[in-house]
C-alpha cells in the first residue's frame, strides 16, 4: 500500500499538465479563429473600399465626359 500514493500523484500531475496543454490548445485555436475573423473582415473591407472607389471613379469619369 505504500507505492499506491506515489503513483496516484503521478498520475494527478499527467492529468493536470495534460489539461493544461488542452487548454493551451484551446486558446490557440480561440486566436487563430480571432486571427482569421481579423483577416476576413480586413480583406472584406479592402475589397469594399476598392469597390466604392471604382463606383467613384466611374462616376467622375462619366461627369467629366457629359460637361465636355
């Protein structure tokens, strides 16, 4: 009986540093997933920003042609 509370500490320790990495995993995953919400807004609102200033431009152009 006396090897028993060794090996139960042991095994308590795995299990701690084992849920640990799983929550070190968890929140790598949180900030990846974060990162890519970041980068798809980012590209979405590029691409909206492009987009409107071609709509301008266009626009402009079109007005600069009908006053000449």
């Amino acid at each position: 009986t006396h090897l028993h509370p060794n090996t139960n500490t042991a095994h308590t320790h795995k299990h701690t540093y084992t849920q640990r990495q799983t929550q070190q995993t968890k929140t790598h995953i949180a900030h990846l997933q974060k990162n890519t919400q970041n980068t798809l807004t980012h590209t979405q609102r590029h691409t909206e920003q492009t987009y409107t200033h071609k709509q301008t431009h266009k626009y402009n152009t079109q007005l600069t042609h009908r006053s000449s």
